[in-house]
C-alpha cells in the first residue's frame, strides 16, 4: 500500500529534526521490510525514502488481583491494598 505525506506531515517530521529528535527513514524500495534504520544526518529525499521521528516506548502499570488477573490500566499512586501492581515497558 503506497503511503503519501502531504506538506504538513513532512514539515513535522523535519520540525522535530530541528527539535533534536531521532529520526528513522525507510527506503522505498525496501518498503516492504518494514525496517526503519536510524539516520543521524537525514538527506531529506523523500523520493526515495520515507521518514519519521523514532517511537518512544510506552509505558503503563497493570493492577493484578489476588487470582492473577489483570484488572485493568491504573496510576501507581492510586494503589489499592489488594492489587498488586506492574510496570510495563513496551519494547519496539
């Protein structure tokens, strides 16, 4: 499937270079691969390459009851006695 930016969208992209971020690039011709390589120094063809800013994981603690289920997302803070909770890190 041919994924098009538009002006606004390549101007985010850049605008985040500018703001020190991390960005990735995908060659075209690799699309399919789906592997997006670092780039410290992005050469800005968008011809040939699409780019993004690099994803930062996500990060969400779990509630556990007492039998081990999950009882849904919450904030640490709001600990309940009872409910055991874990920190998840997505890896990407």
């Amino acid at each position: 499937m041919a994924r098009v930016k538009n002006t606004r969208q390549i101007m985010e992209v850049m605008q985040a270079y500018l703001d020190g971020k991390k960005i990735e690039a995908l060659a075209l011709s690799q699309r399919h691969s789906g592997l997006w390589q670092p780039v410290v120094t992005p050469p800005w063809n968008w011809a040939c390459y699409d780019y993004r800013v690099k994803q930062e994981p996500r990060e969400f603690c779990l509630a556990i009851d007492m039998s081990g289920k999950i009882v849904g997302v919450v904030n640490p803070a709001e600990y309940t006695k009872g409910v055991q909770v874990i920190k998840v890190r997505e890896v990407l």
